[in-house]
C-alpha cells in the first residue's frame, strides 16, 4: 500500500504527517522507486548509520550525499519487508 495523497483509506495517515510520509518512504524503498524515495528528503535532510562497519560513513548531510551513497542499494540488498 502505497501512503499518498490520493490514498482513501481510512487508516492511512495523510501523506502531510510525519508518519506518512515515512510509511510512503517504506513503500517506495519497498518498491525500489530510489528515485521517488530520494524526492522525500528535505534539501539538508540527515541520515546516520549508528553501527556502521569501519571505513563506511556513520553520517551523511544532505539531500545529494543521501542520493549519492544509496543510488545503488538496489543491486546490493534486497529489501522484502519492513515490520
């Protein structure tokens, strides 16, 4: 299911919240649609990586250093599910 605007089921959050717009980013990283995952983040958007193996980034600042390190997870993991 896909969290939008357009969405008519009542217990979808509104796309404007903060949960729908993650749920929507779920979907999408689910759906493998980068491009439309990566039209979510905010301009100076931030994504940490806590337990990060040596040499990988713990941190990235920005919407096109996001863009930039997850452009290919598609061909490296396969995602199926989210619980």
């Amino acid at each position: 299911m896909t969290y939008d605007s357009s969405s008519t089921r009542a217990d979808a959050p509104p796309a404007s919240t903060p949960e729908g717009v993650f749920r929507q980013g779920i979907d999408l990283l689910l759906a493998k649609r980068f491009d439309a995952w990566i039209d979510l983040w905010a301009e100076g958007g931030v994504m940490e990586f806590p337990f990060a193996p040596p040499g990988a980034p713990c941190r990235l600042e920005g919407k096109a250093a996001v863009s930039a390190y997850m452009t290919a997870y598609p061909d490296h993991i396969d995602l199926t599910a989210i619980p």
